[in-house]
C-alpha cells in the first residue's frame, strides 16, 4: 500500500475518534457548568481547554462556556475542534479516495456539509448528539464496507490510538473542579460505560471500580487496556516482524510499557495522581504516533498537512 494512503487512512481513524470523544468531554463539562453554580466557570473552562490541549492565550480576560463551544466544537481552524477533526477526515478521504469507499466518501462528506459554524448554548446537548451518531455512522460504514486488509488495520490503528488518548483525556478532567467534578457515573455514562459497568461489578460505581473499568477491563472496547491491545493487535497484523529490531519495534514498546504501567500498579496509586498518569499515557500516544509515522509514512511533512482546507 501507498504510504500517503496509509497515512490517510490512519489518520482518518484518529479524527473521527477525536471528533467523538471531544464531543463526549464537551458534553459532560459544559453540562455540569450550567448544573453547579458554585464551580468557578473561568478556572473550569481555563483547565478544560488546557486538559484539551488547547489552552486560551495569556492574558485573555474571562473565559465562558460560551468560548470553549467557539473554540472546541465549530472552530475550524484550531486543531483540538470537532469542525478541524471533521475536516481533516473528510480531507484525508479525498487524497484516499481510489481506496475509500463510497459510501463512506458520503458520509465523511455529507458530516463536513453539515457541521454548523455557529453553535448556540442551548443546542450544545443535541449538537454533541448529533457528532456522535455521525461518528458511529462513520466507522460502521468503515467495518462493513472495507476488506479486513492492510487499508482497515491502518484505519483501526488510528481509532486506537485515538481513543486511548481521548479515554485518558476524559479521565484527566474528573479531577478539573475538584470535588464539584463530575461523579463517576457521569463519566461512565459519557462513554457508554455504565450499563458494562453495572453488568461486570453488580454495584453502584465507586472511584476505585469505575477507575479500574475504564483503565483496565480487557471486554470494553472504550478502556484504555482495550484500545492499547487492539493497536498492538493491528500492528502485528501491518508487520509481522514487528517483534524485531526497527521503528514498529518502537511502537509496541512504547504501547507495551504504558500497558505494564497500568496493569500492576495499583489503581489507588493511579487515582491519587489521576492526571499526572493520564498525561503519561497521552505521551505514550504521541511516541507511539510518531514511530509510526517514521516507520511507515517516511515524509518530512508535518502531519498538520493533513487538516488543510480547501
């Protein structure tokens, strides 16, 4: 396979998790802003742009509920935001289109016609609904009309890599208003994760076990554990010898070492300092990312070439 259509597919799997886990995050958050008047909303709003990875600028005066929509959700220009991500998967798919099927050159290109350059508070809820169904939609018209080849691994890759990212990402911001954050069923329902949950511990969720759930559980195809094993599972799929010496060895040490990482140390341990290890794992991602950049896409370009408008 072509390494810029590998590279397309890759990241159009990365951006369409992105989209939807943004989306999860944005919902919870901005929800509990409206909900808890006692949350101080600049320093709420300051701490989830920065745990986004798109902090305001110093100096900006008061930053709003309403700032956090522009800047994350319709801002097509800023690299965190669902109408970048959105954007981007759409552009990857027409530099993939020999490969890309048509009815997901549809749906990516009928998601990007559609995502409104305004968003008013009040139709935050159905908004993030809505980039979540388009999601969905997304990557089940990837699984069913793609031949589990090369062009689906790299594709699953991405959305791997992703949504161990934006699972850590979520994690990380239960700890942003201290003890006004959200509660653990809240982030459980955000992902999907309750009922799982209620079905594998048969109780009400607690730090520890919804901690542990969505770190650890080897069945849910959200948890971090979960995402990690499918990557590995794609990269042997994409190199066999990948067990050997060369860049694909470095991406299964960097996944392998976060593995280990979480799976014996203890998950109090990990709750006392939530963010610190959910930073550690977002940098795993990146390594991981770029080796597989090094080892499989050999450009000198940047990978922000990929979200350039038309």
């Amino acid at each position: 396979m072509l390494s810029r259509i590998a590279e397309s597919l890759f990241w159009i799997g990365r951006y369409i998790e992105r989209s939807d886990g943004t989306a999860r995050i944005l919902d919870v958050h901005l929800q509990l802003l409206l909900e808890d008047p006692w949350i101080d909303e600049d320093t709420a709003c300051r701490s989830l742009l920065a745990v986004m990875g798109a902090p305001a600028p110093p100096g900006t005066g008061t930053v709003r509920r309403g700032d956090v929509l522009e800047h994350l959700a319709v801002d097509r220009t800023t690299a965190p935001s669902i109408a970048y991500s959105l954007s981007a998967a759409r552009e990857n798919a027409r530099r993939a289109r020999e490969i890309v099927s048509t009815e997901l050159w549809e749906c990516l290109n009928t998601t990007r016609a559609q995502m409104p350059r305004r968003l008013q508070a009040e139709k935050a809820h159905d908004f993030f609904q809505w980039v979540r169904k388009r999601a969905a939609l997304t990557v089940g018209i990837a699984d069913s009309s793609t031949s589990r080849d090369e062009s689906w691994q790299f594709f699953t890759l991405g959305r791997s890599i992703e949504r161990t990212d934006m699972t850590a990402r979520l994690l990380a911001t239960r700890s942003l208003t201290e003890a006004s954050g959200p509660s653990w069923t809240t982030i459980l329902r955000s992902c999907g994760a309750y009922e799982p949950y209620l079905r594998t511990y048969r109780r009400m969720p607690s730090a520890k076990n919804a901690a542990e759930f969505l770190l650890l559980d080897r069945l849910f195809p959200r948890s971090i554990i979960f995402s990690i094993s499918q990557a590995e599972q794609c990269m042997s799929a994409i190199d066999p010898v990948a067990d050997r010496v060369g860049h694909s060895n470095a991406v299964l040490r960097a996944l392998g070492r976060i593995r280990n990482d979480l799976e014996y140390r203890p998950t109090e341990e990990i709750l006392g300092e939530l963010p610190e290890h959910m930073e550690r794992v977002q940098q795993v991602t990146r390594e991981a990312s770029e080796a597989i950049r090094q080892r499989f896409f050999p450009t000198q370009a940047e990978t922000t070439w990929i979200g350039e408008l038309s």
